[in-house]
C-alpha cells in the first residue's frame, strides 16, 4: 500500500500516476493542513456539494436533506460510510462517493501518521542521539520524489530503531529476566493466535511450523509445544477474559444489559443454545448450553434461561433476545411474568433477514436473481475468465458474499449492476472474442443486454437497500434499539415513495415489511427506546402516535418499581420534552444527533434523575443476536461426539476463549472506513451465486445463522405470535 505525504515540503510535486484516491490525500495533506481549523472548513472539497445555512447547518445538494454538525457530517452523508445519526444520501453520485471516501480516508491516515510522529518525537526527546543517516543511493542529484517515497521515507525515519551508543552492560540477572519477559509475551502472541483461529493443538508440534518459527526467529527459535498450549496457556487465557468481563459487568449498574440466545437445531432430537451478554461496553460469550433434554417442555427451557439470568444477575438484566431456531412456546410470557423488569424481545436481524427472504421469493425478484447468477457461474466457475474479469473490475469481486443467503443475494445484485457496463465491454473486447470462452458465454452476454432486465434488477436494488441499510444499523453488538423503530419507518416511506406510480408493487412489497414488523419484530421496549430517543424526540416533522405513547408509559412502569423511583416523574417528564434544564443547553441540543441515546443521557439527563435511570438502560441495549461469527462446528465437536468428561470440559473452555479473543480483538482490528458490517471479506464459494451444480449443497450459513442439518436457511423458519396491533401505524412522519 501506498503511503502519502504530510505537511513536508514536496516543490509542489504531484505524481502524475496517482489514483483519484491518491490525489485527494495528495491536496488534503498540502492544501488544508496548512491552513488554521477555520480556514480549512471554508476550503474543504465538500463545500461544493452542500449549501452553508444559519449556523452549524448545511443542505446537501444532491437530495436536499439539512444536516446538523456542518461539513463532517455531510462528509459521512455522502460517502453513504454508516455514523450514529446520519442518514445516507440515497441521490449522490458514484464518483463523489468515491471522492468524498478518499477524503475522509486521507484524513484518518494523517491523525494516525501524526500520532506516530507524536510518539516517536517524544522517545527521541529521551533517547541518545541518532547515528549520522548515510545518504540515499537512489536518489539522483535535482532529482524530486514522489509523495509516496517522501512519506515513506518520513514514517521509516520516526518509526525505524533508534541507532545509539552502546548501552552499559546489564547484569546475567536482567539479561534473563528480560529474556524471560520477551519469551513471554511471544508465546501469549502464539497461544492466543492458535484459540482465536481454532486451531489444532498438534500443529505446535508439526515440523513445518517449527521451521516456519526458525525463519522468523532465527536458528532455535521456538514456540510453545501442544501440551503448554492445553494446559498453560488455555487457563490462563480464559482467567484473564474472566477478569474482564467482571470490569464489564461493573457497568451494568448504570447501562443494564441484554442476554442473547443464539439455537441451532435439526428440528428433530438435538438443540444447543449460545448465550452471550451485551451491553455498551462490549459483548461477551458466556457459554453453551445442550437443551436437547430440555426443549422438549417449558419448564425445562425456563429453567435454563432462568439459571442464565441468576448468573448474570436479575437487577442487570433489561431484555432477552432469542431467535427463532427453537420453539420457545410461552417461556417469553412466564419469563416477564416472574421478573417484572426484564422483556422478551424478537432479533431484529433475524426478522430483517426474514423480510429479505420474503422479498425474494417474489416471482419476478426470483427470475432476475436466477438469470443474473448465470452470469457469475459462467465466470467463476472458468478461470481465465474470472482472472479477465477481475482485470477489468481492476481486482474488485463481482459476488459479494453477506452474513446470510438473502443479503447475498441483494448485495450481489447490486454489485452487478454497478458493474454491468464493466461486463458488457469485457464481453465485446478483441482479446475475449477471439478466446475459446466467446461462444459459451452467449447466453451470459443476451442477459447483460436485456435492458428490460437490468430495469427490474434496479428496481430491486432500490427496494431492498433500505432493509439492508437496517441490517447494518443493527448488527455488530452496537446499541440501535433506539433507531429500529424511526429505521423501519423509513423503509415502509422509501417503499411507498419509489412506487408512488405502482401501487401493485408498492403493496406486495408493503405487505411483506409491515406483517412481519407487527407479528415479528415489534416490541414495546423499542416505542420507549424512540419515545426517549433525542434525536427523534425533538425532530418537528415527527409525532408520536397514542399507541407509542401507551407502550413508553408501559415501559417505564416496569422499570421504575418503588415509588420513590417514581416521585415527580411526571415533572421530569415535561422537562425532557420540553427540553427544560440540562436538556436545553446548547451542548445538549448538539448532541442530540450524533451521540448514542444512552450516552446522551447520561451526560445531559441529570435534570431528571430518575427518568435518567431508567432512559439509560432503556436506551443502551442492542436489538440483534447478530454480534459475531459463530461457529457452531466447534460447539458440536464438543456436544455431540463421544468423549471423555475431561476433554469435553477443555472444549467448552476453548470455546469460550475463541469467542471472548474474537469479540475483544475487533476493536483492535482497524478495518477500512468504507467495510460493509454485513458483507464476509472472502467469497463463500459454496453459494449459489459460484457453484458448479444445480443440485443442493451444503452451506456455509451454519456460522452466520444456525440452521437445520438439512440445509434450510434461517429464513424459512415460521414464526407466531402478534405482539402489535395489525391496524396501527408505524410513526407518524
């Protein structure tokens, strides 16, 4: 990757090969980094696509939204990148996305370089001088360099060891301890490599990675063996993740948190259940659990939630989330029924997911679906034609595999038709007429050239982008239970303002979202969450139906239990509507777009302690079982093969250190700004979309949602029960 340059002199140098990308770094780094903070705001690229109002306020000249929080938040507008209360543009252009997502990249990159540099000037401020550096051998005399060899050359100056004096000799007794220190922590690095990529004990042993060891290292270099890796390193790993996971639950005093049951079953004799715990400060796997013996009767699956929520703590429990893999029959009604303060709430992914299905079996969805993965078979299934394809999409991917079968599906329909103009001209190209592939890819040709088609194929993208747009809100662990409600309601008016001129279509796809969000995935939990929400609370264009107001009051009924909880509630109440107190102030009214409902709160909620109370908790939960990857091979191995009690206990115990590695070791993974929450980084080359066979396959979707042994994707399952009236209106926009 290529490195651009800070605020150096360069003579003005641009290299002549840059990418679009590369180029708005290069002006970034050189244009507005020199200037002060104001100054930079007034020349900033994006004040071309938005119109300065009274203020901190801009318009968006693409879809004329106002936006509050001037040129930052429009950048996040444009670039469609997602961001706590900035909706999308749904009319800017490909290019300005591209644009505006390099801008933003660039200045991320140079917060970062600077921090460095920052660091490194601080080291050197305390270290012994640096050697003379000797000069370089390829660069000629007049000769300028590019901005990515400068910036290159900078970041291996403040980076690269410092070159000093030789250090006083230290005692044999420091020596080993600081061997001993460095031993240390590279074997953590190893063991913890091993647990998070589940891999084989024996491997440590193998003698290919033993020389693997000895060509990083150096002749003897070694790693921990297999039995260190079991009996060390496993204990110790788990201990540490248990430590912290009490710092976390030190939290739940003040946030709550959600307990989330993720089943698998084969619809037959077996069942196993995941339990993690969420909260604001993070998600953690507890354990799994056999229901097998138990889902059989209600009293046997209570009786597992009801241990789970003694372990976690009743006065912390807000909600369950559970998905609909197993038939829990009325657990949810004795549940609230014996704890007054905790809900039942549905996974809003699962019931998303659910909608996309629906959407696809549609007839006319269905035929473009099929017809457009005649197209990637051809292509996938050929080398040479995938190697020139890639070629042409300059190494994008043509399938983009998603967290479930349908958000493939979407995605993957997007992507074609982004890419379809790319298609057709690699298709008509000399080199690919007079290649041996030209006469077997007509029919792939024929549909790239049905404009009827690829009309329907947008109407379609269209359609399912604001559902997806959803599915990424709500996935990852993040805090959205206040959105879901404002979130579905823009997807019922996008569907009705796309086919204002079809009431057909309008209505078959209506039908599908409004069911399934009144029979499926309502909950009173998410009208408080709205109701106390600010960003929705204080938005004028907004009313709040009777029906909303009912569930909040019912709500806060449940949390607020004594009476002294309940003192002057009704005064805090018109405080916080009226945006009286600590709610009116200038900081508050700021905040209330691009802060967390929770954190909002408990900032600024101080007016009104015990609506405070109960709004963060309220406010702080998720509202989707989707937090991370599972791996339900692993949790089988365990459960369903013969074995010794011993070993089973030593794989529940590497279970629940992979899971608790890999969700504490996302934040330290720094993805790409622009990396889609529900898109896989590599293609499941077992899907539909790639596979050589019109028979069934297996899939991978085991991982993303539990399935039955018999291949059925989550969306198939059926659901019950009506939480919320068929009559009433979703919000009031």
């Amino acid at each position: 990757m290529a490195y651009f340059p800070g605020p150096r002199r360069l003579a003005g140098y641009m290299d002549p090969i840059m990418t679009q990308q590369q180029v708005a770094k290069f002006h970034y780094w050189h244009g507005e980094l020199r200037s002060s903070f104001i100054f930079l705001r007034e020349r900033d690229a994006c004040w071309e696509y938005c119109d300065k109002l009274d203020g901190n306020k801009v318009r968006c000249r693409f879809c004329h939204k106002v936006l509050n929080g001037g040129i930052s938040r429009l950048k996040f507008h444009l670039s469609q990148i997602p961001s706590k209360g900035v909706n999308p543009c749904t009319k800017v252009k490909e290019d300005v996305i591209d644009k505006v997502k390099a801008i933003i990249s660039a200045k991320e990159e140079y917060k970062e370089f600077q921090l460095l540099k920052r660091q490194r000037v601080a080291e050197m401020s305390v270290a012994p001088k640096r050697a003379p550096e000797a000069p370089s051998l390829s660069t000629s005399p007049g000769r300028v360099s590019s901005p990515a060899v400068t910036l290159a050359a900078e970041q291996s100056r403040l980076l690269a060891p410092e070159v000093s004096a030789p250090a006083p000799k230290l005692s044999g007794a420091a020596n080993k301890s600081r061997a001993a220190a460095s031993e240390l922590d590279a074997e953590r690095c190893i063991a913890e490599f091993f647990f998070e990529n589940k891999l084989d004990y024996s491997i440590a042993d193998s003698v290919s990675y033993q020389q693997m060891l000895e060509a990083l290292g150096g002749p003897g270099c070694r790693g921990p063996p297999a039995d260190v890796l079991r009996d060390k390193w496993l204990q110790r790993l788990k201990s540490e993740i248990m430590q912290k996971t009490k710092e976390i639950e030190k939290d739940w005093v003040t946030t709550g948190c959600t307990i989330l049951a993720d089943s698998w079953t084969d619809n037959k004799l077996k069942a196993l259940i995941n339990f993690s715990v969420a909260s604001p400060m993070g998600t953690f796997f507890l354990k799994t659990v056999d229901a097998s013996s138990h889902f059989k009767t209600h009293r046997g699956l209570y009786d597992l939630f009801d241990e789970v929520i003694q372990e976690v703590g009743p006065e912390n429990v807000v909600q369950i989330i559970a998905d609909r893999n197993i038939n829990y029959g009325s657990i949810d009604k004795l549940i609230m029924q014996n704890y007054n303060t905790i809900f039942w709430s549905p996974c809003a992914s699962f019931c998303i997911n659910s909608m996309l299905d629906d959407f696809s079996k549609i007839d006319w969805v269905n035929q473009c679906i099929c017809q457009a993965q005649t197209i990637t078979r051809f292509i996938y299934n050929n080398k040479w034609v995938l190697d020139f394809m890639r070629k042409y999409l300059a190494g994008q991917e043509l399938v983009c595999s998603g967290i479930t079968k349908s958000v493939s599906d979407f995605l993957t329909l997007k992507s074609l038709l982004k890419h379809r103009s790319k298609l057709k001209q690699m298709f008509h190209s000399t080199e690919y007429s007079s290649s041996s592939y030209a006469s077997r890819s007509i029919p792939c040709v024929e549909i790239l050239n049905d404009d009827e088609l690829w009309r329907a194929v947008e109407e379609i993208v269209a359609v399912s982008e604001p559902l997806l747009r959803v599915m990424r809100d709500v996935s990852g662990g993040k805090p959205a239970i206040g959105y879901i409600y404002e979130s579905m309601t823009k997807v019922t008016d996008s569907i009705r303002t796309y086919y204002i001129m079809d009431e057909g279509k309008c209505k078959s796809f209506l039908d599908i979202v409004e069911q399934k969000w009144q029979t499926e995935l309502h909950s009173p939990l998410h009208s408080a969450a709205a109701f106390l929400s600010p960003s929705i609370q204080y938005n004028p264009e907004i009313k709040f139906f009777s029906t909303i107001k009912e569930e909040f009051y019912l709500v806060l009924d449940k949390v607020l239990t004594t009476p002294d909880l309940r003192h002057d509630i009704t005064a805090q109440l018109h405080a916080f509507r009226k945006a009286q107190g600590m709610f009116g102030s200038n900081i508050a009214k700021e905040a209330r777009n691009n802060t967390s409902p929770g954190m909002w709160w408990e900032q600024y909620g101080d007016s009104a302690p015990s609506l405070q109370r109960a709004a963060v908790r309220i406010t702080s939960q998720v509202c989707s079982t989707l937090t991370f990857q599972r791996d339900w091979g692993l949790i089988l191995q365990n459960h369903y093969e013969k074995r010794n009690k011993l070993d089973k206990e030593a794989l529940a115990d590497q279970a629940y250190v992979h899971y608790n590695l890999t969700l504490h070791s996302e934040p330290k993974t720094k993805k790409k700004l622009d990396a889609d929450p529900i898109a896989l980084d590599t293609i499941d080359m077992t899907s539909a979309w790639v596979e050589d066979s019109d028979g069934p396959i297996l899939t991978q979707w085991l991982d993303r949602f539990p399935s039955a042994l018999d291949g059925g994707d989550l969306n198939t399952r059926q659901f019950g029960g009506s939480i919320f009236g068929t009559n009433d209106n979703l919000f009031g926009l």
